[in-house]
C-alpha cells in the first residue's frame, strides 16, 4: 500500500519536471559548450608560447601583490626567460614535454636518449601487467619515441628547433606526448602503490587504481606532487619546480623556493643523476595551479 | 582523423578475435563506416534487466581515443542514469573521466555495471532515480522489468 502511493507522489512531482525544457537540455549540450569554451581559450595562448623575458610576468602583477613583485625580481637575477604553456590541465605535462625534447634537441646527449627509451619500456611492461591492453596506450607511446627520435639530428627523420616548438603546438603530436606521459605516470603509481597510497589518501580519499583513473588518466586533470613525482621515477628524470606564491620569509626578506623532484636512485639504478649535485635539465615555473617553462641564465 | 582511424581498426579486429570471450556483449561496426558501432548486451542477472537484450548505439569522434564516444540506448529502458526519451547515458567515464584506456568493449562492460549498480543521486531519470531514492526498490524494479519486458524482449507468438 505504501508503495503504491511513493510511486503515485514521484509519478505526479515528476510529471512538472517532465514538461519541462529542460527535458531537452542533455550532456551533450553541456560538453559542446564547454569545448567551444576551451577553442575560444586556445585562440588567445598555444599550447605553448614563445620565449618571452622574465619582466614580462611583472607586468601581470602590476597592480597586485608586493611580495609577488619582489619576487618576479629575484626570479629577473637567476633566470633568463620564460616560455609559457596554456592553463589546460595538462600544462605539467605540456612544459615537460618541451623542455625535454629541447634539453635533446639542444645537448645531443645520446647516453640519455638511451637510457630514457630504456625506462619508457619498463613503463610498458608496467602497464602489461596492470593488465591494460596494448592497443590503448601503443599508439601514445610510439609517437613519443618518434619525437625523441626526432630530436637527435643527423638523420633522416630528423627535426630543427623551430619544427619541435610547431609541434608541440600541434594537437596531434602534443595532446598525443602528454596522454603518453600519463600512462607512464599511471603506471608508475600503480606499480609502486604502497608508496603512493598515503599521499593519495591524503589528497582525494580514494583508492590508488580509482585517482589513477579519475586524476592522472584524463586529458585536463592537473598535475600535483603525486603526479610529478611519478613522472620523475618513471622515466628517471629530474625535475626542478619554483616556486611563485605570496608566502614570504621569515627575516622580512624576499626569496623564491625551488624544489628538487630527483628520482629515487635506490629503486632506478638507471636515473639520469648519479650525483646529487647535478641540477635537474628540466625547470618549471609554480603559480598556484599552473605550470611555465623557466630558463636558466 | 588517421590516428582515431587506425585506433579503432585495431579494436575492430580485437573485438573480432575476442568474439567469445564476452558472451554478454555483441560490438559490431556499421558496414561503411568505422565511426559508427552498435552493440548488443545482455542485461545482468538478478537485475530488473535480465533476459533483455538492450541495444546501444556508438558515435565516435574524430578526436577519439582522446574523446570519448557518445554512448546512448536505443532499446527503451527505465533507470536512473539513462533518458528515458533520449537514451542518453550519465556515465561519468564518458565524460569527464574519459581516458584512452578505455575502448569501446570496456565502455559496454562500464554500461551493463551502471545497469547492475545504478546512481538515483545524478539521476537522468527523476522518475526512476526518486523511487530509489524514496527507498522504493520494489517500485523501481516492477518499472524497470515492465519495460525490459515490454522494449528489450522478443515478443512472443
């Protein structure tokens, strides 16, 4: 009997709702909109921009915060331009990607082409045995390799600075490089799940395969410390974050953080710093929930 | 366009070679064109859809693996998370939780667990989702089953 009348009051709220116009409002439209939000977004930066001087991010801040200002400063002695990458989610990935391949590009550093395709096939067969099929992820990991490949100069397929900077600017090559280093992350993360259990509970609250799954995987999740660390394991490469915030010091005096992400030796004999005292190749500029490329004087 | 192309040739010729191991999901490509699939799946036992056979209907994107394909029912089917009119789905994996590590397959395996498991909090169905939500699990499966009965089931004689 009680049953009978749930049904008969859901049946009548229903029915208001039902005729409704939003009856023929669906996901999809929701999806169409946001990404004509993001081609709108994508017209005013590329996914990766020009190499512009470090006073150019001044000019953000001129009517905001001192400290900020006094630390664009500090940044001005120490480093010699930023080139930036467009607040999509993936920018981490995207500012990996192009200063990697430069680093190559730039040093012709064989050994650490080597070693770096060494790790990308632990990666593989780290996905293998989670279990994903081949056909997910091979296509993602190829076009990396060809761009590495692309890098070193004096072959055939080689490729010149100014077609590696169009290419990362290409959805088809870069959306591609960045899906690849997220598979490696998401492996690297499963495969060493006790390791990263306590901060991802931390984080989210949820089960390492579910973050995987919901932060590291899709396109546009952003990248946090989890992620970052990851990346460095995997694939063995060092990376420095600074560090752009309002936090100030102690003694009045204005300096900026950095961060060192060096890959765990003892579990990867095959990182690319042997000694502590080697600087990371890779740089990467902070602000709250965004990632830049930074260049070293 | 190429990339998307060669991708779901390679689920194509995975789901012709793993025809028996999923005896629940029938995928088959449309004759002419890669970008268009439909599937048959078998609604889960001890589930207000068993004995249906519900058949979905795939539109891939160009953009596809990196965006996920539109999924909806063709087969009329009274649950929570799917329109009842339209039959779209509300699946969080073909939305924003969309990655290249699903396919096609997997999206259907994903589809017949949300029929097992449906979420009445981010209802599509108000109708069906307020049943579950009232606590009326008798009401929702009377509903749910005359519909399997009536849409998703040969009709006899």
């Amino acid at each position: 009997m009680q049953n009978k009348q749930a049904v008969l009051e859901d049946g009548q709220a229903a029915h208001v709702t039902d005729t409704h116009d939003w009856d023929n409002f669906v996901d999809d439209d929701i999806m169409q909109q946001k990404s004509a939000i993001h081609a709108e977004e994508a017209k005013k930066i590329p996914f990766l921009g020009d190499k512009e001087p470090i006073s150019s991010l001044a000019a953000e801040y001129q009517s905001g915060s001192p400290i900020l200002l006094e630390k664009i400063k500090v940044l001005d002695e120490q480093y010699a331009a930023i080139r930036r990458t467009r607040g999509d989610g993936n920018c981490f990935f995207r500012g990996f990607m192009f200063s990697y391949l430069e680093h190559i590009l730039v040093s012709q550093d064989q050994a650490e082409v080597d070693r770096i395709q060494a790790n990308i096939e632990k990666s593989r067969n780290a996905l293998q045995s989670l279990g994903y099929a081949d056909l997910t992820f091979e296509d993602f990991f190829a076009l990396f390799i060809e761009q590495l490949e692309g890098v070193v100069q004096g072959k055939e397929g080689s490729i010149s600075h100014e077609e590696l900077v169009s290419r990362c600017r290409d959805p088809s090559v870069s959306d591609y490089v960045v899906m690849f280093f997220r598979f490696v992350t998401s492996a690297e993360i499963q495969k060493r799940s006790v390791f990263f259990e306590p901060f991802i509970m931390g984080l989210t609250n949820t089960t390492v395969e579910q973050f995987c799954k919901s932060s590291v995987e899709p396109m546009g999740e952003e990248s946090d410390h989890v992620q970052i660390t990851a990346l460095s394991d995997a694939l063995g490469v060092p990376i420095r974050v600074v560090y752009l915030d309002r936090s100030s010091c102690d003694n009045g005096g204005v300096s900026v953080n950095h961060h060192d992400f060096m890959p765990t030796a003892s579990d990867l004999p095959n990182a690319s710093v042997s000694a502590e005292k080697n600087n990371p190749f890779i740089t990467l500029l902070y602000r709250p929930g965004h990632y830049d490329i930074l260049y070293p004087k | 366009m190429q990339a998307s192309r060669a991708r779901l040739f390679k689920e194509y010729k995975e789901v012709q070679r793993e025809k028996s191991a999923d005896p629940d999901i029938q995928l088959v490509c449309d004759d002419s064109n890669i970008f268009k699939w439909t599937a048959l799946i078998k609604g889960p036992s001890e589930t207000p859809f068993e004995g249906g056979v519900f058949q979905l209907a795939f539109s891939v994107p160009e953009q596809y693996p990196l965006q996920p394909p539109q999924v909806r029912f063709l087969t009329k089917i009274f649950h929570p998370n799917v329109h009842f009119k339209t039959g779209e789905i509300c699946l969080d994996i073909l939305k924003n939780a969309w990655s290249p590590a699903w396919t096609l397959q997997s999206v259907c395996r994903a589809i017949i667990a949300l029929m097992a498991h449906p979420e009445p909090d981010s209802p599509l169905n108000c109708d069906s989702g307020n049943l579950l939500r009232s606590g009326d699990v008798r009401g929702y499966q009377s509903m749910a089953r005359m519909y399997t009965r009536l849409a998703a089931m040969p009709k006899k004689g």
